[in-house]
C-alpha cells in the first residue's frame, strides 16, 4: 500500500493483519517498538530472577518463578511476531551485543533485596501495563492487539503483587525505611522508562500510524494518576504534587538528573541535566547490562560450543 492508502485504511477503523495492509515506514516503526517490547520482557527474567533471591519464604520465590515464566511468554509473543515479520529472532537474541538490546535502562541496575523486587512489580510492571493497555487499546496491528489480551491480565497480577507487598511492608516500622529507599530510586527511574519528552521525541509514525494511542509524556501522566496516590495511600513518599487546575502530576525535584549506578542515587543537588546526557547513559547501558544478556545467551553459546 502506499502511504495514503495505509492511512485512509486505518483511519477507517480496519486492522493491519500483515505486511500486505503496510508499506516499509509502517513496518519499521511497528519493528521498532516490538523490539524494545519484546527485549524488555525478555531482560526482566534475569532481573527479577537475582531478585527473588531475597525472598522471604519458598512460597514468596515461587510466585516470582510465575511472573518471571509469564514475562518470558510475553517476550515469546513479540518475537514471534517479528520472525512472522522476517526478522531472523535467533540472531537478535543470542547474536546481539548486550548493549545493542533496546530494554530500558531500569533494567540494567540490579534489584538485590526484596524490597526492590517488589517495587518493581508495582512500579516497572505498572508502567508495562500502561504502555501494553495503550497499545491494546489503540494499535492498528491486528494480530499485536489480539495476542495483548493474555499478557493484559498476566501485568495485572504482576502489578497487584508489588502493590500487596509494598502495602505489608509499609506497615511495618522495621520495614518501611527500606522500602521507602527502594522507590525513591526507582521512581524516578521508571518516569525515564516512558523516553524522551514529547517535545523532543523522533519517532513520530508510532502515533501517525497508529502503533500506539498516547505520546510519551501521556503516558508518563498516566503512570503517575495511579502510581502516586497508591504510594500516598500507603505513606511512600514521592517527589510528585497533584497540580489542581490541571490535573496532571508536577515532578518536584531536578528531573532528569544524574544517576549513581553504584549508590542507587539521584544526584539532585546537581540540579537538572539534558535529555542528551540521559541518552548518553542509555546508550552506555546500566553496570548489570551485560550479566543479564550474557545468562540468557549462556545457553545457545554452550550448545554452540559443543556442536562444534
């Protein structure tokens, strides 16, 4: 289809059922985006795996083995989609560099206690609920829609279990001092998991083609009409206000700023940085980048190793 063609379609309320309903840009865009879909899902089971580590009872760790066996379907059903695209997954999993995944770069800073693992089921498994509903709900890709009904209700459970344990915790004076150093790095650290303001974002076809419903800073107010009165309702601190006029959440700290890998720590008396230097600390990847991808290529390289 040419380009007016594939908008008219769209804008009439039919599904992209395959690559003959496209044309090149619209592919690429829809690529893009379930790469970084299906690499974050991947990466998660690494991360979430050293985390649970720290659980407090069997039955505690066996539910993370359920979230982490449902984050590894959700990356199934992404890569699948590509290889139906002509994307030769194999190589994209087992042959990239650590450094050319597209995760965020929340993933790539360890979670090394249960109080982190828990932050991230009700923080970062928030926001993948966000993105995956928006898309659920708007895309124009047909079978991404359909195959988005399962993983949908998986996030949720994912979400409720951060938000049970971080309720337990919050009540506990033992506990809650821990907890409140959990989010207060990590909540700023999946505010950068929606990307680059609207105002600078550069690829525009997600929106124009449809892909997904809502720009970035949308969605980053979406996480916050939710994440923020959760925190509140339990006594979590966080560097946000409601703003009553507008509705929208008001970041009340250096946003973004510069992060300490190794201290888990927003440097904010330096005050605000550019986008430039985020992007620049992406690109570089977080200091458990390469541990993670390396665990989930362990196994083809060793199958390698002995074919040969």
């Amino acid at each position: 289809m040419d380009d007016a063609e594939l908008l008219e379609r769209i804008a009439s309320g039919k599904l992209v059922e395959g690559p003959e309903h496209a044309n090149e840009q619209y592919l690429e865009g829809l690529k893009r985006t379930l790469i970084v879909s299906a690499d974050t899902e991947l990466i998660s089971a690494p991360s979430y795996l050293r985390a649970a580590r720290s659980a407090p009872r069997m039955q505690n760790y066996i539910s993370v083995m359920g979230i982490i066996q449902d984050e590894l379907g959700h990356a199934h059903i992404a890569y699948r989609m590509l290889r139906d695209l002509g994307v030769d997954t194999d190589a994209l999993i087992y042959e990239r560099e650590p450094r050319e995944f597209r995760h965020p770069y929340a993933f790539d800073v360890p979670l090394d206690s249960w109080y982190e693992m828990v932050v991230a089921n009700a923080f970062y498994d928030r926001a993948g609920f966000v993105l995956l509903t928006d898309i659920f709900e708007h895309t124009s890709y047909g079978p991404w829609k359909r195959a988005l009904v399962k993983v949908d209700r998986e996030e949720t459970f994912h979400l409720r279990h951060g938000e049970r344990w971080m309720t337990t915790l919050a009540a506990d004076p033992d506990h809650k001092p821990k907890l409140q150093e959990a989010a207060d790095w990590m909540f700023l650290m999946t505010l950068e998991w929606f990307g680059l303001p609207d105002s600078l974002k550069r690829h525009m076809d997600q929106l124009g083609y449809g892909l997904k419903g809502l720009s970035n800073d949308e969605l980053r107010q979406t996480w916050l009409r939710t994440a923020a009165p959760f925190c509140d309702s339990i006594g979590i601190e966080t560097p946000v206000h409601r703003d009553e006029d507008t509705g929208e959440y008001v970041i009340d700290c250096p946003f973004p700023c510069e992060f300490d890998e190794e201290q888990k720590r927003w440097l904010l008396e330096d005050g605000p940085i550019e986008w430039d230097q985020v992007i620049a600390r992406w690109k570089r990847r977080g200091p458990a980048n390469v541990e993670f991808v390396r665990a989930l290529q362990a196994g083809r390289r060793e199958q390698n190793g002995l074919a040969a």
